[in-house]
C-alpha cells in the first residue's frame, strides 16, 4: 500500500508544484477509490477520521459518482 501512495504522489507532482490541499484530496479520492466510496474504509486507510475524509475529500464523493457512471 505503501507504493500505491507513493505512485500517487509521484503522478501528482509530475513536473508541477501542488499545494498540500492538492495533495490531500488526491490522497482522499486515492482512498475512496480503494475503498469503493466507503469513508470509513478509506479513513482507516490513511489513519485518519471519518471527519477528515469528509472534510479533505469536499467534492470528492462527487467526482467519484460521476466517474463511476
């Protein structure tokens, strides 16, 4: 898992400067994805709380849905 987060990061910064909320959010949908859009699952991944998926992830859940379809 470890490598995946790290491949996700690497794939954001390529060849840009991203803010540390960039950052976070790519990590949060990272999470969502792996974990199919349950929160819980996703927070437990990054050691993190529910809330801060919910409050990192803003418009997350959103993008998911509308790849998902």
């Amino acid at each position: 898992m470890q490598e995946e987060i790290v491949r996700v990061i690497a794939h954001l910064s390529e060849g840009q400067i991203h803010t540390l909320r960039d950052t976070r959010r790519a990590m949060v949908r990272w999470a969502l994805e792996r974990a199919q859009g349950n929160v819980s699952h996703a927070a437990q991944l990054l050691g993190v709380s529910r809330g801060t998926i919910y409050r990192y992830g803003r418009g997350v859940e959103a993008h998911l849905a509308k790849t998902a379809t």
